[in-house]
C-alpha cells in the first residue's frame, strides 16, 4: 500500500481490541454473509492458527459472529454478538482447531440458509483490518474485499468471460481486478472480478440477464 | 515542488510547506483532496467523524466501567486520573493526559469503539494528549482535526519509509509512532513551524528506539496500555522542548531510517509474536494459559 491515505493513519474506526482478530475477523464473515446472499439460519466458524490461539481473548468469536449478523467493523454490540444470535434465532457455534493453516489468521465460515442451502468460506485476516478470502465451496479464489467485488459462478465454456467483461463495459464499470477459478475443464467455475466503479442490484440483473452460462452472481 | 512530490519524506515535505507558506496539516489535506478525489469539506467532515469517536472513546474509559474480554484489564485509567488531582509526580497535565491515553486502549480492549492511531495497539496517545490538551487549553474542534492532519502526515511517513505495525517493527513502531505524531500535532497547533514539528517527531522516536512488542497472552492489553501512558507523556515533553528551542541532531528522515533498520533487527521474538519480553516470563505464560481456557461467552 505505497498511496495511503491520511486515513489509513488516522483510522479506521473500529471496535477492539484489534484490528487482525477483531475488525478482520468482523470482515471476514461479513462477506461470507454476502456470499450466502444474506440468508443466514445458521452459521458455524472454525478457527486456525493464531485466531485460534488468541482468538478468545480477542473476542475473534464475537467479531465473527457479528459479522455474519451483518455487523460492521465499528458496531459497538459487536460484543454481544451471542445475545443478539440468540435473539434473532441465528444457530451459532464456534470451534478452534490445532491444525496448522496457511496463513496463521484463518477462519473457515459455514453458513446454512433457511432452505438449508450451505456456503462454505475460507479466509485470512492478513493485518491491519485487511483480509482474502480464499476459498469459496471448495474452489480456490481469491479477493480482499476492499473494491467493490462480483463474485461469478458460472459454466466453464467459451465466451463467459468475454460476455461480463463486454456488458461491465457497456456499464461504463472499470475492471481493477479479474481472476478465474474452475474445478476442472468444463465444471463448475467461479470468476472474481474487482471494480473501481460499485455495481448496483440493476447492473447485476443485466449481467446475468444478458450473459450465458451464469449459475450464480452476487456482489460484495 | 509539486504536491505529489511532498510526501516523499520529511525533508521534501519541510520544503513543500515552506515553498507555499503552509502548514504541514495544511499540505496533508491538499494532499487527501487530491488523491481521494473529495471536496475539502468531505475531507474534514471525515476527520470529524474519527475525533468525535476519538472522544468518545476517552470519555467511556474514564466515565463508565469498563473490563476487557480477557478480565486482563480495565479501571486503571479511571484510578490514575483521578490521583491526577493531588500533585502527582509526573504534573497535572501529563498524569491526566497519560490517564486518557490508557482509558482509550481499556475501551480498546473491552471491544469499545476507537479510531486506530496509528494501530489499535497506540491508539490512546493521540486521543488522550489531544483531548486533555484541549480541555485545558480551550481548543475548538476544528483545530483538533488540523492536529490529526499534522499527525497523520508524521504517521505516514513512517509508513511509506519504514513501518507502522509491531508485527513489521516491534513497540516503537506502533507506540513510538502515536508519540511523533502527536509530538508534531502538539507543535502546530501551538504555532510551532514545520521543522519543529518534525524535530518534535524524531524526538519522540529517538527516546523509545528500539522498543519491542511481547504482549502478555498475545492481547493488546499488557504492556501496551501502560505503553501508551508513557507515549502520551513522551509526546507532550517533545512537543515541549521542540517549542522550547531545543532541536533534535539526527534529522528527522534519519531517525525514521534507523528506527526501520532497528525494527528489522529486533528478532521475530520480540515482534507481537508473544514468544519472547513480557509474554514469556513466568507470569505472562501463567495469563496466556488462563485466557487460552477461556470459554467462547
């Protein structure tokens, strides 16, 4: 981050303790919710590494359930993110693994809709309050959260990607950042696409409106 | 000298202001202007928001009870400041000011709301001095908010040219960091000209050089609270003897030069790690294993 900003030194604001375990962690699944297109019956984290070293008395727990509530990093009941679960009936559990992850910041998100429909996230909170998610349903991605983000589950066939691209164009939206992920030829697929511009509901309806082999779109 | 050139470092942005007759907060907000593509009103109006959380933050540590998630911490800020009353040691100011400091980081840890200055971890040393120093002095909110751009732009030439976080640089870069900067908000908003400012921000880091960062159990709680005390009172003496006269024999640059270098050094151990200074003795291991049995609620 060589550009920053005077409020990258100033800020942000944030709830404690810190900015890693607490505020990441609120990100972390704060997208994974997004991803679960905001249906959340019920939602279950595994943590890894030094989350699950540190992560109680950083109240990493809280700050992921919030998170998946829809909290914000600065919401001041980030703390009673396991009254308001319960209140709001949302299942909630929490389990910290010895298992050595990748990056030692590590959380694995299941959130199961109220149809019973699962996501699965994986992430990393890599300082500062910054995070990558890294894994989507078992597939490979990866993307931070910190532009405006498409998340494409499509068909993996020729001309998919040249249709979004085409139509993100037309919607004058700037692609900062695009990466593709498949399962293998022909399987499922998922394309991250990272925008200077946010793209709104209607420009969502267009995308997958006019473009084939789109299972699943959503926006973070 | 153009803008962009302005922040390349300490010297450069020392010409900048003196080439346009500025302030260095003034340089700062032309600055963020320019790159975030706001109105100045935008940009200020944003500042606002952090300095009215800012105050929140030391009002709650001093006012209501607050205890961290760990059981670690919290009321030792509410105790100092009052003691400040009755002719401590350290002087009035500095014993109120290095209370507001902790108060920020009891708040921190309690997972109350704060604005990071430049971490979680340092975030009572700005708040704290300011807001003291203003209760005393009279100063008006828009004043306070120059101060945070004088403070951010010391902030962000440490992060450009060395580093911001204890995980990069051990205490002095979190710590050490807050006390520049506030050091420089202090010296402008007492009319002090830019080089004093940066003279009164290569002090502060010249007295805590070399600092680790062990936190007891990993958490942002000991030494870290007590740490941010003394950067408050690091900062208000630097500020004070830059005012003074006194100037500081290795420019600024240098000294951000050094503290990268020193930061490099100190072994991983000693860089929020926990595995090493306060976090290993047989106390901190004792905490460590209480919080890690903790229960999730």
């Amino acid at each position: 981050m060589e550009d920053f900003s005077v409020f990258d030194i100033i800020g942000p604001r944030m709830t404690g303790p810190s900015s890693s375990h607490t505020a990441g962690a609120v990100r972390l699944s704060h997208i994974a919710r997004q991803i679960a297109e905001n249906d959340v019956a019920e939602a279950a984290f595994t943590l890894y590494g030094s989350f699950a070293e540190t992560g109680r008395g950083h109240g990493t727990d809280k700050a992921l359930i919030a998170g998946a509530l829809g909290m914000e990093p600065d919401d001041a009941d980030i703390k009673d993110a396991y009254r308001i679960a319960r209140e709001r009936g949302v299942l909630v559990s929490v389990e910290y693994s010895d298992e050595p992850p990748k990056h030692p910041n590590t959380a694995r998100i299941r959130i199961i809709g109220s149809q019973g429909q699962v996501t699965d996230v994986i992430g990393e909170s890599v300082g500062g309050g910054n995070i990558l998610i890294t894994e989507i349903n078992g597939l490979d991605v990866e993307f931070s959260g910190e532009y405006p983000t498409l998340v494409i589950q499509h068909t993996d066939k020729p001309g998919v990607i040249a249709e979004v691209s085409h139509v993100l164009a037309q919607l004058s939206v700037n692609i900062a950042f695009m990466r593709v992920f498949r399962h293998g030829k022909g399987e499922d697929a998922y394309m991250t696409i990272e925008t200077d511009q946010p793209v709104t509901q209607d420009m969502q309806r267009m995308i997958t409106r006019l473009c084939s082999g789109i299972n699943k779109l959503f926006a973070v | 000298m153009l803008l962009s050139e302005a922040f390349a470092n300490g010297e450069s942005l020392r010409r900048y202001c003196l080439e346009n007759g500025i302030p260095i907060y003034e340089a700062m907000m032309r600055r963020e202007e320019k790159q975030s593509e706001c109105s100045r009103e935008q940009v200020l109006a944003e500042m606002q928001k952090n300095l009215d959380v800012m105050k929140e933050s030391v009002y709650r540590g001093l006012n209501e009870k607050v205890e961290s998630v760990s059981g670690l911490s919290g009321g030792e800020a509410r105790r100092l400041f009052k003691y400040g009353k009755h002719n401590p040691f350290s002087g009035y100011t500095a014993c109120r000011a290095a209370a507001s400091a902790m108060a920020v980081v009891e708040v921190n840890a309690s997972m109350g709301r704060i604005v990071a200055a430049p971490t979680a971890g340092a975030s009572g040393i700005l708040a704290g001095v300011l807001i003291e120093s203003a209760r005393q002095r009279g100063w008006s909110d828009e004043t306070m908010v120059e101060g945070l751009f004088t403070a951010g732009a010391v902030g962000l030439l440490f992060a450009k040219n060395a580093t911001i976080s204890g995980a990069g640089g051990g205490c002095q870069a979190e710590t050490g960091v807050a006390a520049s900067m506030t050091a420089a908000a202090l010296v402008e908003i007492s009319g002090g000209a830019p080089v004093q400012a940066l003279d009164a921000a290569a002090m502060a880091m010249k007295n805590v050089m070399g600092l680790i960062c062990d936190p007891v159990a990993g958490l942002v709680e000991c030494p870290c609270i007590k740490r941010n005390a003394l950067g408050a009172v690091n900062a208000m003496l630097c500020a004070d003897m830059a005012l003074s006269g006194v100037t500081s024999l290795i420019p600024f640059d240098e000294v951000v030069a050094a503290m990268y270098a020193v930061g490099k050094d100190i072994r991983p151990e000693y860089r929020e790690t926990a595995r090493g200074g306060l976090a290993t003795t047989p106390t901190g291991k004792a905490v460590a294993q209480r919080v890690r049995r903790m229960q999730g609620e």
